[in-house]
C-alpha cells in the first residue's frame, strides 16, 4: 500500500480518536484543520491523496461530526469557529456524500431536538448553495471509478423525495424551504444549472451523461410534480435552446433518457408547459419518431383516451407534429384515425360529450395544419369517415352532438372541395362553435406563433391596433357632445314618454268573432288575412266561449294539429301551440282522448307527434294550477301579447292608478303601528279543486300503450329516439303534474313499468327522461303508497339508479340518478321518523 | 320586468252624440268662452255640434250645410261668429253672439275636393281668407268681408303639383306680407308670397298627398303629414326658402291632421290607424300613442289650455289632458 494513502488513514483516525474524546478546543480545531487541508483548493497534500480522503473516509468523518453536534459542544469555542468550521465540512465537500450523511443523519433523529434543527438549517444553507446542481453535475461527469448503481438509485430516491421525509421528520417544524411548492421550483433551477454546465463542458470538449438529470425529472414528474418543475424548467429553456443547436441536442437528450414508464408523465408535462409547437419542437426533436413508448403517448394516449387537456395543448401537440417533415405522415396517421373515431356511431352514441368536443376540436386543429395536397391524397377516406360521423351526429337527439356534427362537416367538406359550393348548416351560434371555428381557420394562428421573436414583440404589435380606436373615439367626443347638449340645453323632464309598445302595425279588422267563424277560416278561408286575423284571435276567443268550443273541441283540436303555416308569418308555432292548450284545458277529456290517440297515429310528421306531446304537458299544467293564478295569465289581451302586463297586475293589486303620496303615507302608517302578529299581511288563496284530477288519465295512460309496437312510419323504439326521449321527458312531466291526484298511484306503478322496460336505452335523451320519470314518480306518488303498493320496484330502481350514478357516461344522467337517489334516502328518513315516535 | 315608461293615459272624457263622423273639430278661445269653454265640432252629417266642456253636453247644433258634411270650423277673432266650410260648397258665416245661432253670410266655392280653408285676421274688422279655386290645382284668396278676390294662385304649368291638400296662412311679426303654406296632392309643400302671386319655395317632402300642416311662425318651422308613413318637419331660413329639418317614420301610414299645440311645445297627429301620436314639438322625440279609438281618426284639435281633443270615424269626441301647458 502507498505509504502517502496509509498515511491519511492513520491521520483520519486520529482525528477521529481527537473529536470524540477531546474537550480542549485548540485541539478540536487544529485537528478539523488538518482535515479541512484535504477538501480546500490548496495545493498542499497531494491529489491521489484527497482522492483518497474524499471516497473512503469523508463520510466517517461527517458521521463522527454529526454524532457530536450538541450546544455544549459547539459553544467550545465561543467565538463560532467551531460550529464555521463544522458547517464548512458539510458544504465544500463533496456533495453527493454530504447530501446523504445530512439526509440519513435526519432520518434518524428523532423528535424535536436540537440537533434535528440544526441540520435541517443546514440542509436549508446546503440547498440555498446550489449543493444540488453541484450534486447532479457531479453524476453527469464522466465516471472514472466504477460507480455503484444502487449508489445513484438512492441519491436519487433522496433528492427527489427529500420533501416527503424532511415532512416525515420535522413534522410541524417543517422548513418552508422543503415544502413541494418551494422545493421543486428550486430543484428545477438546479436542472437548469446543471444543464448550463453539461453544455460548458461539452464545448470544452469533455464527454457527459445526462443520464441522471433525466432520471430526476422522469421521477419528479411521475410523483405529479410536473407543474411545478416544468413550469420553472420549459421558460428558461425556451429561451436558451432558441438560437442554439447544442442546447437543442441536450433538450432531445434529457427527454429520450428518461425512463419508459416516466414518458408520459414528462411528454404531458412538456406539452402542457410549452407555449408553442415551436418550441415543443425544439425541446423534444424527432423523439415520436424515435421513441415508441414517445409516439404512443402523443399520438394515442393524449388524443383518444384522454380528454381532459385544454386547447391550447392541443394546438401546440399537433403544431409539434406539423412543424417538421418527418412527423407529418404521423399528423396525416393522426387525423385519420381521429376522423375514423368521430365517424364511429358507436363512438357517438357512448363517449361523453366533453371526449367528442375533444376529438372535434383536435379534427378541425389537424385541418388547420394539413395542406391542400396532403388533404387530397386522403380525400376518399375523409369523406367516408365523414359522410358516416355527420349522419350518426345528426341522428342524435342532443343539440351539442348535432352541432359538433354540423361544425366539423362544414369545415371538412370546404378544406376538401375548396372551389365547391359551400355545404352550410343552420345552428345556433354560440360560444363553443365560434371557438371551434376560430381554431379551424389557419391564418393568423400560424402567423402569430411563427413570429417567435418573443411574446414582448407580438404583444407590442397587437397594441398598437387597439390603441388607435381609442384616440378616434376621444377625438370624437368633442364633436360628438355639442349636439348631446343641444337637446339637453333646456330640461324636457315635464315631457316624459308614455309606453308605446302597443304601437303595431295595425291589421284590417277581419278577425272572426265566433269559434265557429274561426274554424272555418282556418279550413276554408283562401283570404290569408283572415286566416292570420283567425288564429290570431282564437286563444282568446277559445277561453271567453268554453261552451261553445266544447261543441267543436275536437273538430278545433283536429284542424289545428293539422295546420300548416300557409304564410309567412311571426310566431305562427307559439299561436297555434297555445290555441291548441287552450281547446284542450277547456275540454281536456275529449281532446286529451284525441290527441292520445292520434300520438301513435299513422300519418304524422315526427313533428306533429311532438307537438301533442307538448300541447299536452303545457294543457296539464294549466289545469293542475289553481284557477285564480291561470284566470290572471288568461287576462292579458291575445293580441297584445305583452306578457308583462299580468306580472304588473299582480305585482301591485291595488292597480297602477294609486298616487305616489298614497304609497308614502301607507308606508309611513306601516313603519309607525306595530302588530302583534309578524309577518306580510298576505291575500287569502282561494282554494279551488284540482281540475287535472279527474282527467290525468286521459292524458296518461293512452300514451303507455303502444309504444312497443312499431308501425310502418313510426318506430318509437327504433330510428325514432328522438321522440321516444320526448315521450319519457313528457311522462315525467305528466307524472310530476299529477302530484295529490287519486290517480298517481296507478300512474306512478305503470311509469315504473315503462321505465324498467327502457332503462339501458342507449340514447342519452332517452335515458335523461327515464330518470327524471323516476323522480317525477318519488315525488307525486305518496310515501305510504309508495312502499305499501311498489316496493319491489322501487328495490329494482334503486340498484339501477346507483349505477347510472357511478358509471353513466352523461354528465346530467349522473347528476340525474343522484338527485333520484336523494329521493329515495329522503323518503327512508321520513318512514323512519313516522315510524319511531 | 316591469315596464321603464307608464301605461299610455286614458281620454279625460268622451263626447258622444254626433251620430255620425266628426270632420273636424274647433276650440272656441279662451276670450270668447269667458268661464264656459266651448268646442265646436263638424260631422259629416252636414251638422255643426257645440259642446260645453262644463256640462260635457251639446249646447246647441247648426244645420246649414244641407246634409253635407262639414270640412272645416274656425271662430273669427271679432268674437262671436263662426266660419264653417262644407261639402255642399258653401262656406257659412255664424252669428253667434247672444245665443243667436243664425247664418250672417256665405260664400260660394267652386272646388268639391276635401282641401280645408284658411283665415288670417288683418285688422279688427277686416280678414284674408283662403280657399281652393276653380281650378282643380288653384288656391283663391279673398279679402273678407267685402268677398273681394284678391287673387288667384296658380303654379306653373309644368309643375302639376295636383289639387291643393290643405292651406295655411300666416305673416310674420314683422312684415305684413301675408304668406300662404300650400300641401299639395303630390306630396309637395309650397309656400306662396301672395302679393307677388309667386311660388318663393318648394319642397317634395311626401311621396304620398299632404293631407294636413301646421307652422309654428316663431321657430318659422312646420310639420306636415300625408297618406304615407312619413312625418315630416321643414324649416323656414331667411331668404323664404322651405328645407327638409326631419322626417320621422310612422308605424302606420295615413295622417289626416296634425296641430301643434299653442304653446309650441308638443304636436298631436290624427292617424288612420285610429291612434292619436303625441310627439314633443323640438326634438320629435314620441311622447304617446293614444289608442283609444276603434276607428280612423280623422281630426285633432288644442285649446289654449292645452286640452287636446280628437275626432275620429267611429262618432265619439275624445278628450284628453297630456302635459299641462306650463
């Protein structure tokens, strides 16, 4: 053995030997002195000497000074040399030893004590330092020695977990320092560090390894710590791998090194932190091509069995995949797939609506990045996959999935034939179609994020738009306010207007004034005028003359559902729609009798059917509500058709002429007598009977019937869901409208039934309509009932309520089986509190 | 959901009792009434109604026209005498001073059309009087009460404005050149300086007949209304030369008269649409839409206390009280 080396040994010993036993300071210091000679830059022992020192018996040496760390022992030397001395071994010395005899040390301390807080200040100092990237930088080194796997493993395990047992020992003392949120952020800007030195030394020409850091940020990204790491790491190199190719070679280096089954966790992170396809081209270079577990990630997992992510991230993955030749076969594989899926009915019919929102937008992104002649080389099977998702969307009773279908065909077809006539939907325009719109057009998208010169840039561009507008708008105040004053010049309070919304057009006084009359302009009458003049006034006429119309209320009924718009003319539905509720509330048997009948009729639209089915809801709502509250709607003139005319009237009883010193001085009684009883003196409610009592069946029942039988034009369990959905929503109605009639009982017993029978429906709307059937039922039908006539299937409801509440993809079938399970607790808790007195 | 302006008003009271459509519709002055304010009215059963506003009664009811409607009522300023015009071509001066109701005078026409006749007082005893001439697109100007005619305005002949519509004629304070504001059938406004029988200005500001005017002589402004939709309000400037100021669009078209109330702050419109407009005479800003008859209302008149009286088709006289003269 090399006399030198032995000669340190004999020497650590010693020194050993000196701090355990010694009490004379002088000595303790000589003798750290010495040892410290081993560590400093000095060149006074040899090199293989401190090499020697370093990785065999620095850790004795941190162990042997930890095990004395004391207040007794520190306050040896009152001056704090000592304890400079102690800190300085801790954080000059080679990091990665330091690091762990400083973690193991406070791992097991226990409890609260003095020397726990001590290391764990110094660990604080050690970090503060930048020990870590000196600790990391070590790793990415080239080894010389043989370095011991295990030996990273746990280093590693230490760095990324050192929140959790700094949390773990230090329970409430806990630094700020190590809490996640602060950790991480700073364990970010080691990365960087440690990153500025790779490329140091690899432009001075020395090989390293990356290898570690890659490891650490796959670990911390795993643990779910991405936002905090990335968020610091992605800016800075951002800006650093811009106008250099080595940074960018680190960047794809640190990615492809992290490990398999941390690829998602950073590939996610990556993305969602960087701002730009640009930049997440620099970051990650051609890693989905390389990298199968990377292209996975990207081009499977993100897109289809994940939704969760924002546009924005959308947008940058798919730029990413655009930015460069060799990944647009992969954008190309992408949108086909994605459009395959968009076009698959069964797809339509099962995923939430937030993952087809999802997949529409990625759709119409990919549009946006593909080129004319890329788009014409897969034109057949865009168009296939289209014509198939556009029909199974536009079969589809939820007006979102109608207008994803109608949003993504239209842009499709116009990136597809460009030079064609435009296929053009009508649809509603609101927030999330103009948002879908705004990502399918290419332009200015584009323009923006190639403009990477920097945010600072853009953002001026875009100001100095916005301020212009507003300078015009000042330079025209001026002019504009002289004229303001100008009629302002003397008051024209004494001039107030009176309410002229009854100031219409006024039609030639054709309007029948019999029902009779009406009946037969609306059949016969070849003067549209009066034909206009005629459904105009038949509601009003229909609830002045209920005995008259009882005579023709079926024949009334029978011509207005027949009745088709022969003018163009405003609120033609709404007219007849109330026409018909009016004709049926006032003779409610036959007409419900009727148009029951009629629902599962031969020659009716889909329209028609639905029509009843409302006219029916709004009819029984009518009836069920008590006669003052539905004289006071009747009131307001049919032609004026001012609704807030009756809300006037029962807001102020006394009536609109009452003077203003009248309401002061009632006022003034009021705050000045004091009554005995508290409360608003209120009107008294005449009570009245139900009107809906003796007819529900009528309009219940006939509607059960037959809607498990097909007919040639009307397949309410077939292509017509729609209207089934329609059904199932108006029963509940129905059944909910029927609440204290004698009549709920057998009603709620054959919703039940009804329900059963249809309760895996594949269609939302149809399912939404069962649930809230159910609720309808728990509502109307009394509680005693309830569980004295069905408790077999209320039993059957229950387990499938449960289940539509945890799996049902619907967000509102959810929420709907809940409310319906809150039901049923809240009818237990009421049988139980009947019960136990 | 209440609604930010009040309810229209109702009429203060109705006048029944004509039994027949009321033409035209009269204020008798303040100065004349002396505690007991009258309104004539005209129907179109050739008699002249006169109601006291008290007793809200027909005091008394003059057949002089034959039968034929009657087109136009207008007290003379000397007090006690009134000038009514009707379709059996005659223009009836009354007497009615003392409860005298007798005719003093008349006067000839030649025109059958429907054009309302105007007066400008000169002097205690002495008054102009416009009426459509003999020929269809004449105006005749007659010195009263000596019927002297004083000329005859006729346009040129390539300007075929049609028959004369209705007629206004005023002066203003400060020179005595009596002008004459013509609306024409084509839909034309035309402002006539008698004595030089000329044609100083005019305006084609309806596409449709002029059916009524009025002129306020202090903001030498006028407003005039047609058989179409359209409102118009022209303006006077200083070298006699009519302008276009606004036009306001109606709802319905068809207006028989418009009157600016005395006190040159509102104006009230008699519309087809059997609804009476109320509009603030400076800006034009809608004020109202007085519906209350079933029927065309065919006049509108304001006395000096700014009661507001209309007379439609469906025989009844409303009257209503908006916006107190202040």
């Amino acid at each position: 053995m090399d006399p030198a080396l032995s000669a340190v040994r004999l020497t650590v010993q010693e020194a050993i030997h000196t701090l355990s036993s010694s009490e004379d300071v002088g000595h303790i210091l000589s003798t750290l002195g010495t040892l410290k000679r081993y560590l400093g830059g000095t060149e006074d022992p040899a090199l293989p000497e401190k090499e020697e020192f370093t990785t065999i018996h620095f850790s004795a040496i941190l162990r042997c000074l930890v095990s004395k760390l004391s207040p007794g022992w520190l306050e040896l030397s009152p001056d704090g040399q000592l304890e400079q001395l102690w800190e300085s071994f801790f954080l000059d010395g080679p990091p990665d030893q330091a690091f762990l005899v400083l973690m193991e040390a406070i791992e097991s301390t226990a409890g609260p004590s003095f020397r726990l807080m001590k290391m764990a200040r110094l660990l604080e100092i050690f970090l503060s330092k930048g020990r870590v990237a000196a600790l990391m930088e070590e790793q990415c080194r080239p080894q010389t020695k043989p370095s011991f796997p295990l030996f990273q493993e746990t280093l590693l395990s230490k760095v990324v977990g050192l929140p959790d047992r700094l949390g773990n020992s230090l329970q409430q003392d806990n630094l700020t320092q190590f809490l996640p949120q602060n950790y991480f952020p700073l364990l970010g800007q080691e990365v960087v560090e440690v990153l500025k030195a790779v490329v140091n030394f690899l432009q001075g020409g020395l090989d390293c390894s990356v290898s570690f850091v890659s490891r650490v940020l796959g670990k911390v990204c795993i643990q779910g710590r991405k936002k905090e790491i990335l968020g610091v790491l992605v800016p800075q190199l951002t800006v650093l791998t811009q106008d250099s190719c080595l940074w960018q070679r680190v960047c794809w280096r640190l990615v492809e090194q992290v490990p398999d089954r941390a690829v998602e966790a950073v590939l996610t992170g990556l993305v969602e932190a960087a701002p730009r396809p640009e930049v997440l081209s620099r970051l990650l270079g051609n890693l989905v091509v390389k990298n199968k577990k990377a292209q996975f990630v990207m081009t499977r997992k993100l897109l289809f069995l994940q939704y969760q992510h924002t546009t924005p991230m959308l947008q940058s993955l798919l730029g990413y995949l655009a930015v460069d030749s060799q990944r647009r076969p992969l954008l190309i594989q992408v949108l086909k797939e994605l459009l395959e899926t968009w076009g698959n009915s069964s797809a339509v019919r099962h995923a939430p609506l937030e993952q087809q929102c999802y997949i529409s937008k990625a759709i119409l992104v990919c549009l946006a990045h593909l080129g004319e002649p890329e788009l014409q080389d897969i034109q057949d099977e865009l168009l296939a996959s289209m014509m198939a998702g556009v029909k199974c969307r536009l079969d589809s009773s939820l007006p979102p999935v109608r207008r994803l279908g109608m949003i993504v065909a239209e842009v499709i077809s116009s990136r597809i034939h460009p030079e064609g006539p435009p296929l053009k939907f009508q649809y509603e325009d609101d927030e999330m179609s103009r948002e879908m719109l705004a990502l399918a057009t290419p332009g200015p998208a584009g323009a923006c994020s190639s403009e990477t010169g920097g945010p600072s840039l853009a953002s001026v561009v875009t100001e100095t738009p916005v301020e212009t507008p507003e300078k015009t708008v000042d330079s025209d105040v001026p002019s504009v306010q002289p004229q303001g004053s100008d009629s302002e010049l003397d008051s024209d309070d004494e001039f107030i207007p009176y309410d002229m919304s009854g100031d219409k057009e006024l039609k030639s006084s054709k309007e029948p004034r019999y029902i009779r009359d009406c009946l037969e302009a609306l059949t016969t009458s070849e003067d549209m005028e009066r034909w206009e003049a005629a459904l105009n006034v038949l509601e009003g006429l229909v609830y002045r003359s209920p005995e008259a119309t009882r005579e023709v209320s079926v024949e009334l009924a029978k011509v207005l559902l027949h009745l088709e718009e022969k003018t163009c003319m405003a609120e033609f539905e709404q007219l007849r729609q109330r026409a018909l509720v009016a004709v049926t509330v006032t003779d409610p048997e036959q007409v419900a009798k009727y148009l029951t009948t009629q629902f599962y009729g031969l020659n009716y639209s889909l329209r028609q059917r639905m029509d009843i089915l409302d006219v029916l809801v709004l009819a029984a709502q009518a009836l069920s509500r008590p006669r003052s509250l539905q004289r006071l709607s009747q009131h307001g003139p049919p032609g004026s058709g001012t609704l807030c005319a009756p809300a006037l009237a029962s807001s102020q009883p006394g009536n609109a002429a009452t003077p203003d010193w009248q309401v002061v001085v009632e006022e003034r009684i009021k705050s000045k007598t004091r009554r005995f009883s508290k409360g608003c003196p209120r009107r008294e409610l005449t009570g009245g009977p139900n009107e809906f009592n003796s007819v529900a069946g009528y309009f219940f029942f006939p509607l059960l019937q037959h809607f498990d039988r097909p007919l040639v034009t009307f397949d309410l369990l077939g292509d017509d869901q729609l209207v089934l959905g329609r059904l199932a929503h108006t029963l509940a109605s129905l059944m909910y409208l029927a609440v204290n009639t004698t009549v709920a009982v057998p009603m709620g017993k054959a919703l039940l039934e009804f329900v059963w029978a249809l309760r895996f429906h594949v269609d939302t709307y149809v399912r939404r309509g069962l649930l809230s059937a159910v609720s309808s039922v728990l509502l109307s039908v009394p509680t005693e009932r309830l569980l004295g006539d069905l408790p077999d299937e209320l039993l059957e409801a229950r387990s499938w309520l449960a289940d539509v509440a945890e799996k049902d993809v619907d967000e509102d079938c959810r929420e709907l089986a809940m409310r319906a399970l809150l039901l049923l607790e809240r009818l237990r808790d009421k049988l139980l509190s009947i019960s136990s007195p | 959901m209440a609604a930010p302006f009040p309810p229209p008003p109702g009429p203060r009271f109705v006048l029944r009792g004509t039994q027949s459509p009321v033409n035209t519709l009269h204020f008798c002055p303040a100065s004349q009434a002396l505690g007991n304010p009258l309104l004539f009215s005209g129907s179109q059963s050739g008699l002249v109604h006169i109601w006291s506003l008290q007793t809200r009664r027909t005091v008394a009811a003059l057949n002089g026209h034959k039968g034929q409607g009657v087109t136009w009522l207008k007290t003379l300023p000397q007090g006690h005498q009134l000038l009514s015009q009707g379709r059996d071509l005659r223009l009836c001066l009354w007497d009615l001073a003392e409860g005298r109701n007798t005719i003093m005078d008349t006067v000839q026409l030649d025109s059958v059309g429907f054009c309302k006749s105007s007066v400008l007082a000169r002097g205690q005893l002495c008054w102009m009087l416009a009426v459509p001439g003999k020929g269809s697109d004449e105006v005749q100007i007659l010195e009263m009460p000596s019927k002297t005619s004083v000329c005859t305005l006729k346009p040129e002949a390539d300007a075929k404005p049609g028959m004369p519509m209705c007629l206004g004629l005023w002066q203003t304070n400060s020179s005595p050149r009596p002008l004459l504001l013509a609306g024409y059938e084509d839909g034309s406004v035309t402002l006539w300086d008698i004595l030089e029988r000329k044609v100083c200005s005019r305006i084609a500001c309806h596409e449709e007949p002029v059916m009524g005017l009025d002129f306020d002589s202090q903001k030498a402004k006028g407003v005039s209304g047609s058989a179409g939709k359209v409102l118009a309000v022209w303006s006077l400037d200083g070298q006699q030369s009519l302008q276009v100021y606004k036009t306001h669009e109606l709802t319905n078209p068809g207006i028989a008269e418009v009157t600016i109330r005395p006190d040159h702050k509102i104006l009230a419109t008699a519309g087809w649409d059997h609804r009476i407009r109320v509009f603030h005479w400076r800006t034009m800003k809608p004020l109202a839409v007085l519906a209350f008859h079933s029927a065309s209302v065919y006049c509108v008149a304001f006395a000096t206390d700014g009661l507001l009286a209309a007379g439609s088709k469906d025989q009844r006289i409303s009257i209503w009280s908006l916006y107190p003269c202040s």
